[in-house]
C-alpha cells in the first residue's frame, strides 16, 4: 500500500520537500545539541525539563485521542465513524513517534537509552511511559495498516484484529494515565501534585486531539476527493466541546484547591504562570493568550448552530487547538519548576535552536502523517470510484 | 545489579570463546585460576547502617568559614565553575533561612538573627529518596549497606526526572562540557570530571569513606559538620540530636532527611 | 523475472565492490600494532605483569573494567584479588593508568588500530604524559 504514497500532485511533493528541508534544518540544529550539551537551550539547573517535555506530554494526549473515535464506532457501532476512524489512528501513530523523538531530544545522553531497557526499573514511572508508548505505537499501526488493506480488497478485517482493537481502548487511557503519573506523584513540586492531573490530562487530551482531527478531516476533504464526512466531523465537534468543558472545569477545580486553602506553595506557580511573580511574569502573556482562545473557543462550540458551520468549526479547533498547546505544552512543564525547590524564580524561554529542533520534531511527524494519510486517502477515493 | 564471582568468569569466558584465536586462554586461566580472584572492600572503610550529617550553623561564622567547606568539597570532586548561572553545577552550596525552609519562612515578625543565618546545603541523602523512585534505570540508588544516595555518572542517561524530583534542589545537570570550567591546576587527577549531559551531586565522599576518611566537607569544617550513622545510638552525631534543637529541611514530605540543622545560640533542648 | 541480465550484472558489480577491501588484501601480511609498555612505573616491577596474564587482559580488559566500575561505583569493593593473588586497589585514574602511563602508546595504539573509541577519558583524566 506505500507505493501510493510515491505518487501525487506537485503540490503533495512541494508539501513534502518543505517538510523534509524543516527537518533538515532541525537535524542541523540538533547536531549541534548532540555537540555541545543541552545548554544550547533555554533549561537550567532549576528549570531543567522545557520545550521538548512539554510538546512530548501534548502529544501523548494527540495520540490518545484516537479512541474518541475508536469507541464510539466500534463500540457503539457508530457507522458514521466508519471512513474516519483510520485518520485518527494513523495520527495516533504520528504523534506516538513525535513523542519518542522529543524524548531522545531531551535526552543528556541520548545513546545510552537502552539502558533504560537493559536495566529495567518497574518502580519509575518512566519505564511504564515506554511500555505503553512503544504497545500503543505497535496497536495503532497494526490495527489501522490491517484494516485499511480489508477496506481496499473490499473484504471485512481479520478476526483477529477486533480483540486486538478492544485492547486498544484501555491502552490509550493508560498511556495518558501514566504519562501524568510523571508529574503526579513527585513530592514537593505543588503544581503537579495534584489528583486530578491524569483526569485533566485526559480531558484535554480527548478536546485538542480530536479538534486538531477535525482540521485535518476538513482539509483531506479540501484537498481530496475523499470526504471524511459532515456528519463524523459534527459528531467529533460535539466531543471536542464537551470535553473541553471537562477540561476548564477540572482547571477551576486546581485553582479552586489552591487558592482558598491559601497554601503558598500552591498559589506560587498559579501566581507565576498568570500574573508574574516579582516582576518575572515571561509567560503571563501567553498564559492569558490560552485561557482568552479556550473562553472563544467554547463561546462558539456550546451553540450548535455555529457549530454546524464548518468555517465557524474550523476557527474554533484552532483556538481550542492553540490554546491547549500553550497550557500543555508549555505552562503546565514550567510551571511545575517556578518557583523552584528554594522558592526563587528562574524564568526559561526556549532558544532559537531549541525552537527548530522542536519544529523538526514537528515536521518529521506531519510527513509521517503526510504519508499515512495519502495512503489512506487513495484507498478511501478508490473505494468511492468502485462505489460509484 | 551486581554479578556474582560466577556470573562474571561466564561472561568473561563466553566472550572470550566469541574472540577470536582467544580460546586457549580459558583453558589457561579461566577455570583454575580466576577461581581465586576476588573483590572486596577496603578494610579501611568506615561503616555505618546510615549515614548521616549533622550541621551546627552557629559554628559558621564567616564567609570563609562556609567557603572552606565549599572548596574542599568542589575542589576535590572536579566540580566545574560553569561561567553561565543557569549551567550552576553545585555539589554543597551556602544558602539563605528563606531558602533553605520555604515551608516555614513565611513568618515576617520572626527572629531577625534566625532570618539572617546562612545554611550550608548538600544532599540529604534521604531514607526515602524520591530521585531514586523515579530514576529509570537505577543511575541513582540507595547504597543497601550504608544508606548513601549514589549517583552512577556511567549509567545515567540525562533524562533529569530526578531533577524534577528531588525537594531540595541537590542535583546539578552538565548542560556544558565541565572540562574547560575547571582550572587546570585545581584538577584533582585522582578523581574523574563529568561529560556532558549526566546529572551529579553530592556522593557524601563514598571514596574517601572507602579508604577509611571523613567526607571532605566534615573534614574542613572545624567542627561545624558532624558526620556519622544515624542508626547507632551511641554514635556522636546522635547525641547532639538527642541534646540540641535540630531542624530538617520539608521533612513533611516524608523523604526523611538526613542532614539535621542546629540553628545553635540558646539550648533549646 | 525482468530485467534479470541487469539484476544479475548489477549484483555482480556490487558484491565486487564490497568486498574490494578483502579480495585486494587477500594473502598479504596484515599491519601489526605493538603497544608498549615502556614506563617507568613497568619498568620498576620485578615481575612485568598486569593484574591478569597478558592474553586474558588482551581480550578481557573491557568486561574487566566494566565489572571493575560496577563494584566500586555500586557495591563499594574496591579491592580486587587477581588470580596469583595479589591485591589491587581498582581505580582506572589511580591503579591503570599509574603504570600504563604512556596512554598514547598503550591505549590508543590499538584502539586507533581497531577504530573502536571508548569514551572513557571524557570524564576519567589522562595521564600527564598526554597533555600537551
């Protein structure tokens, strides 16, 4: 099925030599960190996990989100789901492969990664992270590669695949459980020692993975002859809001505990993240930047009238997307590390070098989804042409 | 993961039939002779169930007298002098009362000799470390025989959790080359430096304990860092905590801390 | 099968090629290496011999240094008992490197020869000697 990915518009090749060039420059950028140490970033001794943490915890949630369609159609039997289903696996797998690559890019000593292997430690959590990531990874791309070859023979997918799609559903809630677990069971970090982190996780994980779903199905279906579908498109669009709500409620919830406990060391990394502490307030703007696109965000999604408008939809996922991304990605890492264990304040803003490997991370994941999708998507319009 | 004498001679010897033209050695050497050879500790080695420190800050009264301490310990562990604040690397270091009990600071009407002390902090060399919880591949681990938290520098794969971990900021990344941020004739050639990407801290001197010395810093600090097992209850580190008021550093998260302040001037006790 | 003509020539090519380092050297003497042990510190021993026979540390060393590092760094043993039984101190600074202290013509001799580059000294410091 990969050959079809050989062949296409020129727009498709442009679209993949920008995206192999972005991870050039990456590579580049990254071999200079492999060179001279991760001081070419912006971490320090007391802000020492960043970027590369936080977009590999953000993307965890990506990949989770693939049950949002998983359960409902093969559970519920949601037809609607039908044609869909295979995007969001086939993102899964790009972004599971994302999370592994800022995982080595955050690494000190990234060849000896195996020694994470060759000394196995059940009691770290990051051992659990590797299981389920690497199984989850596995799942996805046997499941998804094995249905999609049934759709395009035009037969039903291998028995043995359903056990295998079942096996799926508790393994993507486990991947996001444990990667909160990271966070959540460290003492003396307040902001992370929290109960409802891996519930917040979840539930933004399962708002801004399918919301960047939904941009991807309205864009296959721009640039393609396969439609996705209006009615899977809405339908996810209802999951997105209603889990958003989830997600805000669960945040009031944290501010909720830690400001009328009034406990210091709990407010300090509320106060920092949004108003500055002493004057050190570098990611006030982008915190409010967050909460103001998740406030748009769900103004439009609650009204399912706007909704029902793909443009409208479109803007929403965006914002919803974007603002995710800035409080996971980025202001949940840092605020677990400000103020620091002595109650100071070291500030971090990721560097240049530190941004393009990230962005190489990123590109090295939209081919790889590229490709999985174009292979997808000629299955999908050869399907149509036979129905036709 | 420690091999035993066995263990060890298969190894060796299944990798020595794997070399090629090698296999006479076994038959010379292997069996008979290897069979003899044997590791063990020093018989200078100081023992103790667990060690620990007891720090009397009223016998630190200067600037030098903290510097010393410092010195002693960083000069003889080749730890860099990274030029870049955000790249501190730091195995001991002086600390404010704010800084050093965030937990209970926030007291503005307190006593203004106590906010003004200065503290010395180094690893606490936990009974429950959380760094060792979290390592993911034992680079980090309590010593079973005497309770020092140790850092492999060999295994440790710069993943940082630990840094994330630890309450009280003891652990220091290389984010740059050490080697050009230590003066060529402060080396010490008898101790290695670190590479980049390896976290590292205090080791409480396991190779001067080894070979039957106090840690340097103890050694250097006329008094003010008593060293010994806080499981022997005969032991003088003991007795001062039985004698003096001491206070631990977040001992509310349970990691059991083992470095005991005394804040000293009156007797508590 | 198409194209086999092509195929089969092209394989032809390649297998040549690759082994072009082989079939040129085939039947020559290879290059020796000779480390030395011309120290001072060698020199001075009544016996010249490394805490094993030489052919076991020839083809050992790594796995010894490797179990060497893992008891003094984890288990605290830092005597070994070699197999004629005397007792060294283990330490690569303080034990090897004091008598092999030509690092250049020890060490990185064979290493170059066998293109292998242990990592070792990036934190271990060399001996005087090789500081230039």
């Amino acid at each position: 099925m990969l050959e079809k990915a050989l062949s296409g518009s020129n727009r498709y090749w442009a679209w993949i030599f920008f995206l192999l060039a972005v991870i050039g420059v990456g590579f580049i950028a990254y071999m200079k960190q492999l060179n001279e140490g991760l001081g070419i970033t912006g971490l320090s001794r007391d802000v020492s996990w960043g970027l590369y943490i936080g977009q590999f915890t953000f993307l965890v949630g990506v990949a989770a989100s693939a049950v949002m369609l998983v359960i409902p159609y093969y559970l519920h039997d949601f037809k609607k789901f039908g044609k869909i289903v295979i995007l969001g696996e086939f993102l899964a797998v790009s972004a599971v492969i994302m999370c592994v690559l800022f995982i080595m890019a955050d690494m000190g000593q990234p060849m000896r990664v195996a020694n994470i292997l060759l000394h196995p430690t059940p009691g770290s959590i990051v051992f659990w992270d590797v299981v389920v990531l690497n199984g989850y990874l596995l799942l996805n791309l046997i499941i998804g590669w094995t249905t999609l070859g049934a759709d395009r023979k035009g037969v039903k997918p291998p028995d043995w695949v359903k056990p295998l799609i079942y096996l799926s559903i508790p393994w993507a809630v486990s991947i996001h459980t444990v990667t909160a677990f990271l966070y959540a069971g460290i003492p003396g970090r307040h902001f992370w020692l929290t109960a409802v982190m891996a519930a917040r996780f979840l539930a933004s994980a399962f708002a801004g993975g399918p919301a960047l779903l939904i941009i991807l199905a309205l864009l296959v279906r721009k640039f393609s002859k396969f439609d996705p579908g209006t009615e899977a498109i809405q339908a996810i669009g209802k999951i997105v809001t209603y889990a958003m709500f989830a997600n805000v409620f669960l945040l009031g919830l944290e501010f909720f505990t830690a400001f009328y406990s009034n406990i210091p060391g709990h407010m300090h990394p509320f106060q920092y993240l949004y108003a500055g502490i002493d004057g050190h307030d570098k990611l006030v703007p982008l915190m409010w930047t967050s909460s103001i696109l998740a406030v748009v965000a769900l103004a439009i999604l609650v009204f399912p009238n706007l909704r029902r408008n793909e443009g409208i939809l479109a803007f929403a996922c965006v914002a919803l997307f974007s603002s995710l991304w800035i409080d996971k990605g980025f202001g949940l890492i840092i605020g677990g590390f400000v103020p620091n264990m002595f109650e100071g304040v070291t500030e971090y803003w990721p560097t240049m070098l530190e941004a393009l490997i990230t962005l190489g991370v990123w590109a090295t994941g939209f081919l790889l989804l590229t490709v999985l999708y174009k292979v997808a998507i000629a299955v999908r319009e050869e399907d149509a042409a036979v129905e036709h | 993961m420690s091999m035993n004498r066995r263990q060890f001679i298969t190894v060796a010897g299944i990798s020595t039939v794997l070399g090629v033209g090698s296999a006479s050695v076994i038959i010379g050497l292997g069996k008979s002779s290897l069979e003899a050879a044997q590791i063990s500790p020093d018989p200078r080695a100081l023992k103790a169930k667990r060690w620990g420190f007891v720090v009397d800050v009223s016998k630190l009264a200067s600037d030098e007298d903290y510097r010393k301490c410092i010195d002693a310990c960083h000069d003889i562990h080749n730890v860099p002098n990274n030029p870049n604040p955000m790249h501190e690397v730091k195995w001991i270091w002086k600390d404010t009362y704010e800084h050093t009990f965030p937990n209970v600071a926030e007291d503005k009407i307190m006593n203004v000799e106590l906010q003004e002390k200065n503290f010395l902090l180094f690893c606490n060399h936990c009974a429950n470390p959380a760094c060792v919880r979290v390592c993911p591949t034992k680079a980090t681990f309590k010593r079973k025989s005497d309770g020092i938290v140790m850092q492999d520098m060999h295994r440790c794969i710069g993943c940082r959790f630990c840094m994330a971990a630890c309450p009280f900021g003891a652990r220091s990344f290389n984010y740059v080359d050490p080697r050009p941020n230590i003066a060529k004739e402060k080396q010490n050639k008898t101790f290695p430096t670190r590479m980049i990407g390896v976290v590292e801290k205090c080791t409480a001197c396991y190779e001067r304990l080894a070979i039957g010395q106090q840690p340097a810093c103890a050694e250097a600090s006329n008094g003010a860092i008593v060293f010994g097992d806080l499981e022997d209850p005969d032991s003088e580190i003991r007795k001062l905590i039985s004698e003096k008021y001491t206070i631990r550093r977040k001992p509310e998260l349970g990691t059991q801390p083992g470095i005991y302040y005394v804040i000293g001037g009156g007797e508590h006790a | 099968m198409y194209n086999s003509g092509k195929i089969i020539a092209g394989l032809v090519v390649f297998f040549i090629l690759a082994t072009m380092p082989f079939l040129l050297n085939l039947g020559k003497a290879s290059a020796k290496v000779e480390t030395s042990i011309d120290t001072p510190e060698i020199n001075a021993l009544p016996v010249k011999q490394c805490v094993e026979p030489k052919e076991f540390m020839r083809s050992e060393h790594m796995q010894l240094l490797n179990e060497w590092r893992d008891q003094v760094v984890r288990n605290g043993n830092r005597i070994y008992e070699s197999s004629n039984g005397n007792q060294y101190t283990i330490s690569l600074q303080n034990s090897c490197m004091k008598c092999h202290s030509n690092k250049k013509e020890f060490c990185d001799k064979c290493h170059n020869y066998m293109a292998v580059k242990p990592y070792c000294w990036t934190c271990h410091i060399e001996p005087k000697e090789n500081k230039s």
